[in-house]
C-alpha cells in the first residue's frame, strides 16, 4: 500500500518537506495513543544494562527534535534515539541538503545539525518518559562553537536525566572538522569531559559512540580503545559515509554530503567486522548503514552486532518495514537450533 499510494506522493514533494510531514504525522499518531499499532514478539537484549524488548533501533537524524517519539516506537521500533541535539539552536546548512537516490534507494544528506537545541528538546524528553522502548538521545557540537568539547559535555548534562542512552556524534561529515575528534587526542578529552558530565548530572546514564564508516582499520583501533578506556558503553558502527560506489546511477549520486542507504551497506558490513576484530569482546557494537529486512539484519547480528539501527530504508519500503523487520528476526530467532 506504501508503495502504491503514499510513496508516489511523498517523493512528488521535496525530500524535506516530505520528511517534515512524516515527523508530523507521526507526532501526532502518537499523541493519540498511536491506535492500531502492530503487536510484536519480544526479541529482547539488554546492552549496558538497559533492556531492549527487540534488537531493532531508529538511527538518529529522522526525529532531530524529539517530536514523534511515541510515534516511533508504535511503528515497532525497541529503541528510538533522537537528535542530533546540539547545545544552541542552529539553522544547518543552506537548502537544498536532502536528495533522494531513487535509482540506488539511497539518501545523500547534508543538513548539518539542523535542530532546534538541547533546551527546546528538553520538554519533549521529559514528557517521553511514559513509553514502551529505549529513548536514546545523539548530541553533538554547534558548528561555531569556540570548544566543542564543552559542548559535548554540556549536551550530556542536560539530557541525561531524560534519556536511557545518550550517544556521542563525532561522525556527521556534515559539520566542517566534527570528524576529526575521531582522532587522539581530541577523541579521549572529549569522551573523559563526557563521562565526567554523565556523572556530574546525577547519574550514570550509558554513553555510546557513533563513528563514521570512513575510518581506517587504525582509526577504528583508536576509536574502540579510546571508548574502552573512558568507559563507553557501546559502539554504533557507523553514519554516512563521504565515499561514493562507481555503481551509483541516480542524478543525485554526487551532491556533496553523507551517503546512506542500500549504497552504503557493503562499506557498513565491512566496518562492523573490523570493529568486531578490534573490539574482542570489549565493547557492545551496533550496526548500522544499509539495513532494509530481516535477513540483513540477523546478517549483521551474526557479523558480532547486537542490534541494529535503521534510517534511509524508511524512505523507501514505508513505516511498515519496522514490524516486518522485527517479526522477520524473531522467527529466525525462534527456529535456530
């Protein structure tokens, strides 16, 4: 029915405002109680100490202001994370920053942190804390700021008390030089300013890294051992990536931004195993990048993530495609030896 009726409407209208109206949409399904909402098995995991009741989570960038939280989690989703939420409100990057690779089921995105700030998202948080899933919660620095670091560690602290998980962004390629606190030394002060703020805030709330899948296997050994060693809880493997397959064929192929979707899932399956080898063990992995069914997602269970986020693949296979994916990973589940 998506494919048939609401999918050749939305992509008659700018990706934006598409997506604009899906947010609403869904906002205001799950102000009334999201009625109809699909009954799912459980497929629990628990990572950091936090009980998710199926390993499917929404990727951060759909609901950058936490506006249809309850939405979300009606479609079936086991975690939601929002944001990515920046200390001050900013604007992103001039329009048109949202493309459609229709020919590849692809994204290319470079909004640039466009959201209305930790403090606008603040009563939408709180009021999130009647749910049925994981609230996460992505921050991340303002593109102007004098020290990012400070900004990361003030995101922390505010959000904290309303999130079950707050992850750490340091891989949008959409904010000029965020990337390079990927590195040593800026990546270990920022995570110690960040574990110093989870606890300064009342708490110890689970912190989570993201990281882009354009590291080399010695960025991702830095990334890994600096998480470990300022007691991150688990790694997202991984966000968009600036590189572009010589298969793409869509006319949008080479507007400048991060890449997402069936295009980047070679690259995300290769990351998450080399993320695999250096973590050994040490550190929970999420994956991320490409996910668009079930058998693809116990792919990457069975690669060593245990769970998975999804984004670009709503864009084209429709809202119902979370309960499909859930429904898909149980019975697989249920019928190992």
């Amino acid at each position: 029915m998506f494919a048939a009726l609401a999918r050749p409407a939305l992509f008659a209208l700018d990706p934006e405002r598409a997506h604009g109206l899906t947010i609403t949409a869904l906002a205001r399904w799950g102000a009334a109680g999201t009625p109809f909402a699909p009954s799912l098995p459980d497929d629990p995991v628990e990572i950091a100490g936090l009980r998710f009741r199926n390993r499917l989570g929404l990727a951060a960038g759909v609901d950058k202001d936490a506006q249809a939280i309850a939405g979300f989690f009606g479609l079936g989703f086991g975690a939601v994370e929002v944001g990515t939420l920046t200390p001050l409100p900013q604007p992103g990057n001039p329009r048109p920053r949202l493309f459609r690779l229709v020919d590849d089921d692809g994204v290319v995105n470079r909004m640039g942190f466009n959201n209305g700030g930790v403090e606008g998202a603040l009563p939408r948080l709180a009021a999130a804390r009647r749910r049925t899933g994981v609230l996460g919660v992505n921050v991340g620095a303002n593109k102007d700021s004098a020290d990012r670091v400070a900004d990361y560690a003030r995101a922390v602290a505010r959000v904290a008390p309303h999130a079950d998980y707050v992850t750490i962004n340091v891989s949008s390629p959409n904010t000029p030089g965020l990337r390079d606190l990927q590195a040593q030394p800026a990546l270990g002060e920022l995570l110690a300013a960040s574990d110093a703020a989870r606890h300064a805030a009342g708490g110890r709330v689970p912190l989570f890294l993201k990281i882009a899948p354009d590291l080399d296997r010695a960025g991702i050994e830095v990334a890994v051992r600096a998480a470990v060693d300022n007691h991150v809880d688990a790694l997202i493997v991984s966000n968009t990536t600036i590189s572009r397959p010589s298969t793409l064929r869509s006319p949008n192929a080479r507007e400048a931004g991060g890449l997402s979707g069936a295009p980047l899932r070679a690259l995300a399956r290769a990351k998450l195993a080399e993320a695999h080898a250096m973590a050994d063990g040490a550190l929970p992995l999420i994956s991320a990048g490409g996910i668009d069914s079930a058998d693809e997602a116990l792919r990457r269970i069975d690669a060593g993530a245990v769970m998975v986020q999804l984004y670009s693949a709503l864009v084209y296979r429709g809202p119902g495609l979370a309960a499909r994916i859930v429904r898909g990973m149980a019975a697989a589940r249920r019928t190992e030896p």
